[in-house]
C-alpha cells in the first residue's frame, strides 16, 4: 500500500527526537510564503467529487457495501484530517502529489466512503496545518495563523459547493480531527444562524476533537438515531482512560446514538473497518460515554492503532486514528437513516 512509506517515515522522524519539535517548522508563519490558494472551479483542487472515480467511491473489500453516489439524495461536504507532518512550512501545497496521494489513500478511503450509500460526497482539498499547528508549546500565534489560512480554504470550498454544486439538496456535513476543527466553525457561520440552510442540515458528524456542549446557539447534539438538523460527535479512548483535553465535551454514542452513559455492548457494532480496508469486524468493539469521551475496550483485530506519538503520552491511550474506523458501519447505516428522516419530514 502506498500509504505505508508516508506514515512508516513518519514515525521514523519522530523516533530520531524526543518530542514533536522535530517537525516543528523552523521560522514563524509570516516568514513563509503562503502556498497558492486553490481554485474550487478547478477538479484537482478536490479530494472527491461524485462526478469521478476517486477514493471515496471505494468500499471495504469483501463486503456486500456498495457505492450509491449516482441515486443518493442527499450531498456530504467532507472535510479531511490532518494527513501533513512535514516541517517545510506551516501549511500544506495543493501540489504536493506525495501528499496528495496518501490523502486520497488513507483518509478519503477510509472515512469519506462511509457516507457514499447516503449521499454524494465532496471533499476538498485545502492547505492543511501541519500536525505542529495543535502542539505549539509557546505563546507565538503561528498555529492559530496555520488554521485559520487552512479554514479560509475550506471556507471558500463550502461556498463554491454552494453556489455550484448543491442545488437545495440535504446536507450532512462531516469531519475529523483537523476537518473537525473546520466543520465546526463551518456550521458557526453557515448553519447555526441561518434558518434557510439549517432546513437543509440533515446532521453534522464533527468526530475526533472537542465540541464544548455551548458550542452553538441554535444547533444541539443528536439525541437519537434518526435526529436531523443536529449534530454527533465523539473522541475515542480505551476504557478507563482520561484525556483531559477533550473530556467534558460532546459525546454521542455511536452504537446507540444517544447522549447517555449507559455502556452499549459490542453486539451493537455493525463492524469496524481497519486500516487495510480489507474486512468488516462485526462487534469489534463496545461503547461508553464517560465524561465527554467514549471509551471502548481495545480491539482484538489488527487495524485500529492508538496514537503512538513520542513525547506525548496523554495521547498513548487514544484511538483517535481510528474514530471512524471503529464504527464505520454505524456511521454508514446511520447517515442513510438520517437522509431518510430528513426526507420524511
């Protein structure tokens, strides 16, 4: 698999130092040129398009999953995690097929199909933040200035997807980590204060990074299965562990999609698919809020990795890396549950 040497250097990097400063960049933000700024008009400057064949048309091998995007009534605006660790600059070039590449093959595989049985998927690319952006240990702004350039771009993707693309249709609107961080402040100023495009929200899956629980004035978390015009999120960690960062946030269950804490049993696990896209793991693992996290029971099956990051330990007991994985046939079950509630209504 391609993505192999990408995250295998990675990793090799890190283990050379002791801490994360090995990919800090080595000027400030405003000492590099920014990379150039996409042009939606144009197909390279998205990761998915449902006009194409691209990698959110796959579905894990050996299963009965198919591609729905012709016939779906619905659109998911899609919006990828940080696939970037490299110290050049503090955002990413829309030219780096290396990049690129690992992008499509990872992360757009691996999440954005999951929604290709409820609705047509659009994922752009956007000049990412390096992973350094969210471990910046001084009080220099260069991570916040990374973000918000790389929310520009997203930003900008959303209204060209609007405008050109969209056509009154259902909206479910999706993340991860970084993605997340973006679809967040996406649904601020597009959907929490607009009564038109809220009617037009079917959910918003801001999985894998702290949602407060006043996040939004007018949008609230999902309270069931079949809610629209609301919002789930989750951030994974093996059962019995703190993270304080993202504790006493949003977490919906992704086995019962309820706010509560009662423990879901693994036979509520539609399965889980790993890293090599090659199987579905039926009942791979429970679920329980606690505290603004979910904890599951670490997996037996290979595929689901914790996020191994020297120097920071805190992170030794997250699946962040596999927030989507873990429940990617609920995630695929539910966002077709919840095109057809909105649809009924």
């Amino acid at each position: 698999m391609r993505i192999r040497p990408v995250l295998l250097s990675f990793v090799a990097l890190l283990s050379l130092g002791s801490c994360l400063k090995v990919i800090k960049p080595s000027k400030d933000f405003d000492q590099y040129e920014n990379p150039t700024t996409p042009d939606y008009a144009q197909p390279a400057s998205w990761a998915a398009l449902p006009t194409r064949r691209d990698s959110a048309d796959a579905v894990p091998r050996n299963t009965s999953f198919k591609d729905q995007q012709d016939t779906a009534a619905a659109d998911v605006f899609y919006v990828h995690p940080t696939t970037y660790y490299w110290r050049k600059q503090w955002n990413a070039s829309l030219s780096n097929d290396r990049l690129n590449q690992f992008t499509d093959d990872d992360v757009i595989r691996g999440q954005a199909s999951a929604f290709n049985a409820a609705a047509r998927v659009y994922a752009p690319r956007y000049r990412q933040a390096t992973l350094y952006s969210f471990f910046v240990d001084d009080q220099s702004t260069n991570g916040q200035k990374a973000l918000d350039l790389a929310y520009s771009d997203v930003k900008a993707s959303f209204q060209y997807y609007l405008a050109n693309y969209n056509q009154g249709r259902p909206i479910i609107i999706a993340g991860h980590s970084q993605g997340t961080v973006h679809a967040t402040r996406l649904l601020h100023e597009f959907f929490d204060n607009d009564p038109q495009l809220r009617r037009q929200l079917v959910a918003a899956y801001l999985i894998g990074f702290k949602v407060k629980t006043d996040e939004y004035q007018t949008l609230r978390p999902c309270a069931d299965s079949t809610q629209t015009g609301c919002y789930v999120a989750w951030n994974t960690v093996a059962w019995g562990n703190a993270y304080p960062p993202f504790q006493n946030g949003v977490a919906v269950n992704p086995l019962t999609w309820t706010l509560d804490t009662l423990a879901a049993p693994a036979r509520l696990n539609l399965g889980g698919v790993g890293q090599d896209f090659k199987r579905l793991d039926v009942g791979v693992v429970d679920a329980k809020v606690h505290q603004g996290l979910l904890w599951v029971h670490p997996p037996k099956p290979s595929g689901y990795p914790r996020f191994l990051l020297p120097g920071q330990p805190q992170l030794w007991h997250s699946f962040h890396i596999a927030d989507y994985g873990l429940f990617y046939a609920n995630i695929r079950q539910n966002a077709v549950a919840r095109v057809r509630a909105w649809q009924a209504k």
